[in-house]
C-alpha cells in the first residue's frame, strides 16, 4: 500500500532525515520519500506488517505533527 502524509513542522535537511529515519525504521516499510517543500512523506508499506496508526506514532514520535493520514 502506498499513503501520502502531510506533516507539519519540518523546515530542514535534519528534519527531513529525522522523519525519513523514524518511519522507515519500521518493519513493513518498504520505502519513504520525504518532501520538505510540500511537508509530507510518501510511504509504501506492507499492512499485514505495519499500520498507518503506527507510521502516524513514528512521525510524531520524532516530534512532528501528522495532519492528515
């Protein structure tokens, strides 16, 4: 499966790594690609291993904010 999330709060290439590294340490995820310019990341993942509930847990985790999943 693939989602788009739009997150609030990043502003540089560090956060940009911080969001990259925080979802794609979870099992399931198959890749990430984070946009600063339009504040979200694209995940494909496996939902028989990971859930959007617990992408969402990641991001903010790492101290961002999830607007809309």
């Amino acid at each position: 499966m693939e989602a788009k999330i739009d997150v609030l709060g990043m502003t540089c290439m560090h956060c940009h790594e911080r969001v990259t590294k925080a979802i794609s340490s979870l099992k399931g995820v198959e890749s990430v690609d984070v946009s600063l310019e339009e504040n979200n990341a694209t995940v494909s993942f496996d939902t028989e291993k990971v859930t959007l509930d617990e992408i969402r847990q990641a991001v903010t985790g790492a101290g961002y904010e999830v607007v809309k999943v």
